[in-house]
C-alpha cells in the first residue's frame, strides 16, 4: 500500500467515530429534547455539525475507493454503517484491521526488498 491509499484510509478513520457519534446525539440531544423541552437551539448546530461530518465521511469513502481500490460490496457496507447509529464505529474498527494488515504487508515488503 502506497502513502496516498495509507492517509485516504486514515482521513476516513478520523472522521468516521465523529461522524458515529454526532447523529445519536443529534437524535438525543437535538430532536428529542426539543419535543420535550422548550430547548430547541441544540437542533440547528448539531444538524449542521453532522452534516458536515456525513459529507466528509462520504467524500472520504470515494477517496478511499479509488486510491485502495475495494469492492463495491465493502463501499456499500461502510456506507450503510453511516446511516446506522454508533455505525460507524464498527467501521472504523474494520479500517483499524485494515490499516493494520497494510502496515504490516508494507513492512514485510520492505524487509524482502531490503
């Protein structure tokens, strides 16, 4: 694995736990209390914070489609992991695999030309 598929992987990694955890709380904190409580400012900061975290998870994940070069079935997978609350932490224990076993793919590679 190259540096350029090695940093796509990790650019999805550090956005995919953010992007897990601001929908529940976006749906807890921002739907919920506003329907209980009269506090409704929550709603406009975390809809735009997650927003922002979803469209950077999804630009990330075509980033990492074209430079590692997966299947469309694993690109699906990460993709529905998004839309699934705390999803994305599954994802991104799955890209901590990966990235780990490219580490170590690298490192032997390395050793057997060296």
């Amino acid at each position: 694995m190259d540096i350029k598929t090695a940093s796509a992987l990790h650019r999805l990694r550090l956005v995919s736990v953010p992007e897990a955890l601001s929908f529940p709380a976006l749906l807890i904190f921002g739907s919920l209390l506003s329907r209980v409580s009269d506090i409704d400012y929550l709603m406009m900061p975390l809809g735009v914070i997650h927003g922002i975290l979803f469209v950077l998870y999804g630009v990330f994940l075509l980033d990492v489609w074209n430079k590692a070069k997966w299947p469309f079935k694993k690109v699906l997978l990460f993709f529905v992991l998004a839309l699934v609350p705390f999803g994305g932490l599954y994802g991104d224990k799955l890209l901590k695999r990966d990235e780990g076993d490219s580490v170590i793919a690298a490192r032997a590679r390395e050793a057997a030309g060296a």
